[in-house]
C-alpha cells in the first residue's frame, strides 16, 4: 500500500489538528466547571472587594498619623468607634482619630491602614496608644486591589480549577461559558477480538482498547462513546463509522489499521463521503499503522490494535487533538521535566519512540527506569509512570541521558 | 489564646495525618473507575494472552528452521495451512513447514517466531522461501508474556488510568476494588460574608472559600457537600459542626479560625463530643491562622476565610489527608520539578512561604515569576501556575534560585 510507504512525521500529524477549530461554546453552572476550559477572557465586572478592607483585627487609622510611633514614643489616638462586620463604614475618621476594626471588616474612607491589635495599648479611655508606624495600605486591602474593573482576571483557553472558580463567584457569576466537550465515538474491529464480557477461546482476546481509549478521552476532557466490537467486514465497519460521525466530533477505530489484506479500517473510514485520508502509517513507535483522515470539521482515525500502540498514539494525538478542539492552553512545565536513563535503549533513526518507563528518585535526580517488554503489551503501560522521548535524529537514548519525558 | 502561639510546622500536621486509617473499600463498575485509588493489589488471575500470539503478519515457523536465511539462501518451507483470525491454531507444525499467520493470530504450539510478510517468497506453489532469519519469540507474544498468572500487575493505591483500567479488562473484570471516596462537609462563617448569589453591600463579600473548597477537593478525589454560610454565632456554628460530621469524614469551616474574640471557629470544633484540636495556627505563610481537630477518624479543619490562605492551606493539608484516607501512592516526579525565581521575595525564619508563581520557559529553563499582590487576594491564586515554596529555615528565596515547586 504506496500510502503506507510514506510515513508522517509525528509533527505533520499535530501540525495537521491545527486546521481543527474549536468547537462551540456554552453556558454552563459554575459549579459544574471545574475542569472545564474557558471560552473567552474573563474580566472583572467591578471592582473587588469595592471597598477598603482590613486584613487584621486591630485599629484604623491615617498612616500619617502614626508615622514615627514606637514603644517609647507612641502615637496616641482617640478611639471614635467600631467597625461592624458586614456593614458599611460610615464613621468619619478626623486627623488624630481611631476606629476599631475586624479582619475583613470595611474601613472609614479616610483611613489607609490598620496597626495590628498586639501593637496598641489602651490604657487611657478614649485614648488608644499605637507603638508601631506603618505605610499606606498596610493590612488594608484598597477597593480594586483584588481586581479592578474590566482587568482581565482568566485568559481565554484557562482550565479552570478551584482559584478560577473561586474568583467568579466572587463576582456572582453563576454560569460560565465553556468550550463544549469534545466527544469521541469509539468502536474496535477485529475477527478474534471479544467483548470484555465473554470469555475469549483460545485465538481470542477481550476488547480491552475500547474501555482504555474512552477513560484516556474521559481523563484529558473529551467524552467517549463507545460503539462496540465489529467483525472484520468492510460495510458493517463503514456502517459503524458512518454512524460514528453522526453522533460525535472525531470516530476511533481501533484495529485492522495496518496495511494487510484484513485490515478495512482505511477503506471504512475513507468510504465515508467528503472524507480525506491524511495519513496512514506514522513514524512513531510504539503505533506505527496509524491511520487519520479528516471529513470537515470532524477526525477518523485508525489506532493500531496493539494495546501499546493504541495507547500511545491516543496520548500523543487525541490529546493534542483535545486540547486544540477546547482552546485548553497547554501548560509549560512539562517541557522542564526531564529524567535520566537507568539504560541505554535502541531507537531507529527516523521516527519517534516513546519508550515506556518508571520514574523513582536517586539523591536529587529523577530516574526514568524503561519498562522491558514488547510495544504490543499492555502490562508494560499499566505499569509505567511516563514516556521517555527519542526523538527522529537519534537512533536511541544512552545510559545517564537526559530524556524528555511525557507523564502517564 | 496560648494555642496559637505555639505553631505547629506544616511537617508536624502532616504527620498527624498519618493517625488517620484508609477509608473501607467499595466495588464499584470497572468503567467507572477512572481516577479511583486501587485498594489491594491486581494479580494476574491467568496468563495473558493465554495463547502464542503473532505480532505481525506473515509465516509462523519454528526459528531453527530459519536460521542462517538470507536473500541469497533462503530458507524453503512446506506452507501447510492458514491460521484463521479468532480460533484456536490446532495445525501441528513439523519440521520444515510453515503457516500463514495473521497480526494477533494464534500460532501453532510447535512455531516459536513469525517471519514478515515482506521477507518471504511465495513463488513456487506450496513452498514459501524465507529470507531472514529469526530468534526464537520474535514476532510472537508468548502465551503468558503480557502477564504470567499470579503475578503483581497493579500495586496497591495506584490511582486507576487507562492502561490500569485496559488491563484488568483483558482478564473480563467488570467490577473493581477502590478506597471509598472522602466526604468533605464545607461550611463558611464570618458576619460580612453573603451567599454568591446574593448581592454584597459595601462592608460584605461573597463566599467564595465554599465553591474553591469544594473544587479542589473534588479535583483530588474526594467529594464536596456545601452546608452554606453561618453568622459568627457560636451555638448556630457548633450545631452546623455537627451535622457535617455526621454525614462527612472531615469537616472544613473557613473563617473565623484566627485568634480574635468573634473568631467561634476553634470554639465550634472542639464543642463536638470527643474532639480534640490538634493545632491552632500553623507556621506557615498564607495560612497561618489555621486550625486543625480530630474526633476518631474524622478531622475537622478551620481554615482562614482569607481566600488564599484558605486555598494554600487546603492544597496542602487536604490533599494530603486525601491522599491517605484513598491510600494513594504519591507521585515521585513533582519532587523533580524545580524553577528558576526571576526575583527575590522575602520570608521569615521559622516559617514555610509558598509564594504564587507564574510559569514561563526562557531557553532550557523553566522560571518562575512570582505574583505580586497581598496573600488575602483571590485574584493571585487564579493568575498562578504554582506554588514556590521558601523551606522554615531560610529568610526568603534569591533571584536566580532554583526552588521547589508544586503545580496548582
């Protein structure tokens, strides 16, 4: 199959999702949001908190007013009130004046600092003795220094964690609008391959791709639906995938993707109307009979049957095609993170390996120890921390080399 | 109040986690267990595949019968039958023949290796000529190579993902054994606190401490229950207190936990029977006002109202104790993960600083930028990619140092 003979890169296929748009937004109850990625910049609709806020329990003053205090020499102000909590302020604050106040409590608008209770003394009735000075804004939080208005507060394409839903809701938001979840139709192929649920003969195995794909989809935010097991039979699988596109924004087939005679998956998947195959066969290993083409707006993509190799091209390629199809920001640490070879392992020049490894800690270094075993075992992923990378010029990783690695 | 001037080290509370026990276990749906904490060990109840299987396509062959084949001798085999995709390989293989084979194929039990399709000759009826040599098990899975039975497949507290989760679906579970999930009652206190959907006068502020708790303890595996708002009202506190330790495994109250006379919180907690407060402030930068109970199993945790250090002291200590109560094992790689800080901030000796950090990659270094603003604002935790922690026993982190982080 001439197709075959020429592989993508890895880079070809991620440079190639960027045609993908993101997909729509909606509005959904902040509290349903964790996790979610946001769809537009969100800036502060006022200013926070709105007013002039103490951080600490002790006195309001003008911090002109106690500029010099000390122990021995102690500004003395006279005490014109209290603060309640949860109420306004409206005490006015003269030159020399003091109020009580609570942490969180307002401030009267003339004053621009707090002293700290352990700092006053009062001794005197209606006198309170301040020992300590203080600049402007100190213990004060002034009305817009949590967030002005209008400030941007969230970037556009922010996952949104406890912070980020924390800040909204300081402002009642109560409904936030979110890229729409991608969500993947996922279906396996194969004459020996049986559902989870039966017991395989011997020449059977048990459709493990599936339930592996759709919790890989599930945990980097996409949803999965998985279509089932076909047979290996060219116009059920093209029905399967045809209903596939129907329902979903990509359809992944696991199995029959090499460029054998059994293997449909290709013609399944081009058979569908305005669909362009894009790639078939990735310079990647593990999950080098990949195969990917585009209808639209919409993926197909043929993952290898090989557990292994399923896995790893869903890491690398669902995901990037996820976080393309959310607008999710991809975070920058993970290009710091780097781990040393326990061994040397052999790579081809020209494609790229991801080597299945386990992480542990020696003195201050983490070390990627690689996982032995065939690329078509899915006990070697199940027990491996991470990936590490070889990449296209190399033709392996030595021994005490640094890797890049990618988290499992 | 003599409690809070003795403060606790943040290593002190999280050792007094450990005289928590891990939570009972529960069997839920196989597919539902993305994410969940596996509670005992996964063996292997049977070899894997169970067959010799064939990793490409091609001839099946014993490798002694290849050996030494090349292009200008090639070995010449009696082709004696196919292997059919899903069904038991029953040929018996003599000496000298071969079988055509499928990728995931049963081979027959006397072949140890499969030679490719495309170093094989069919030319002449009945023989196929082989041109490359082989090792035994190449090309092959052997029947018990993916997982011998008995064998340890999944550790005990591995936190399930999709290879975990496609594992134990080749050997047809449909149900798993995880730790139950830990319940977290939230509750928030403080007079000039209002519900988020309400509208703040000047001198109030939403509760956002409640939705942010909740979602981080969410975003770690444990479940969020909101009991809303109390006034700064000891008996209508104390009373809240209790129903959350009825229904949940720890209760977590943010505000009123400082030392101030409208501070009820620590009063609230230790009101229940049997409790008793393990630490009342923490030295620890935010956060410092931080209260910390235990009645039995169950802890209870004053957390400050302040957003950031309710947030910074919640990603510290809860995630830990849910981390113990799911029995999950702790990542290695975060302790690998170090920034560079593009500019000093200042400590205080005796205390743990987690400064907010923003994260950017200048050449091959990770930096970390620290967020200005005041601990008590929500704004810099949203902004923040991570947390640079500044260790008790020094005065602040230098420019150009590398430090310890923890991603948000």
């Amino acid at each position: 199959m001439a197709d075959f003979l020429t592989l993508k890169t890895v880079d070809q296929i991620l440079t190639l999702l960027e045609d993908f748009d993101p997909l729509p937004t909606e509005e959904i109850p902040l509290e349903a949001a964790l996790g979610r990625v946001l769809a537009a910049p969100y800036l502060a609709p006022a200013d926070l908190p709105g007013f002039n806020r103490s951080t600490v329990d002790g006195f309001a003053v003008r911090a002109r007013d106690v500029f010099g205090a000390s122990e021995g020499l102690p500004a003395a102000l006279t005490l014109v009130g209290e603060g309640r909590m949860g109420q306004d302020c409206s005490l006015t604050l003269n030159p020399g004046e003091t109020i009580r106040v609570w942490t969180g409590g307002a401030l009267p608008p003339q004053s621009d600092a707090v002293v700290m209770l352990e700092y006053a003394r009062t001794s005197q009735a209606g006198l309170v003795e301040l020992v300590k000075p203080l600049a402007p804004g100190e213990n004060v939080i002034l009305a817009d220094e949590d967030a002005a208005k209008d400030q941007e507060l969230i970037p556009i394409g922010q996952t949104l964690r406890a912070a980020e839903l924390g800040l909204m809701a300081a402002f009642g938001e109560t409904v936030v609008s979110v890229r729409r979840k991608p969500k993947f139709a996922i279906l396996a192929t194969g004459d020996e391959v049986v559902k989870i649920t039966d017991a395989p003969k011997i020449g059977q195995v048990r459709d493990i791709n599936s339930i592996a794909i759709k919790a890989l989809v599930e945990a980097a935010g996409g949803l999965g639906e998985l279509l089932g097991l076909v047979p290996d039979d060219l116009p059920l699988l093209s029905q399967k995938v045809a209903t596939g596109l129907a329902l979903a924004d990509a359809v992944v087939l696991t199995g029959g993707s090499s460029a054998g005679e059994k293997d449909y998956t290709l013609k399944a998947l081009t058979a569908q109307p305005g669909t362009a195959a894009l790639a078939h066969g990735v310079a990647i290993s593990p999950g080098k009979p990949l195969i990917f083409a585009r209808q639209g707006q919409k993926s197909l993509w043929g993952l290898p049957g090989h557990p292994a190799g399923a896995l790893v091209t869903a890491e690398v390629f669902l995901k990037a095609l996820i976080r393309r199809l959310t607008g999710a920001k991809e975070p920058i640490w993970p290009k710091a993170l780097k781990a040393r070879l326990s061994r040397s392992v052999p790579s081809a020049e020209g494609r790229r390996d991801y080597f299945r490894v386990k992480l542990t800690f020696k003195g201050q270094e983490l070390i990627a120890s690689p996982v032995l075993g065939k690329s078509a075992l899915i006990s070697t992923l199940a027990g491996a921390d991470a990936l590490a990378i070889c990449p296209e010029e190399r033709e392996g990783l030595e021994q005490g080399e640094w890797a890049d690695i990618r988290l499992l």
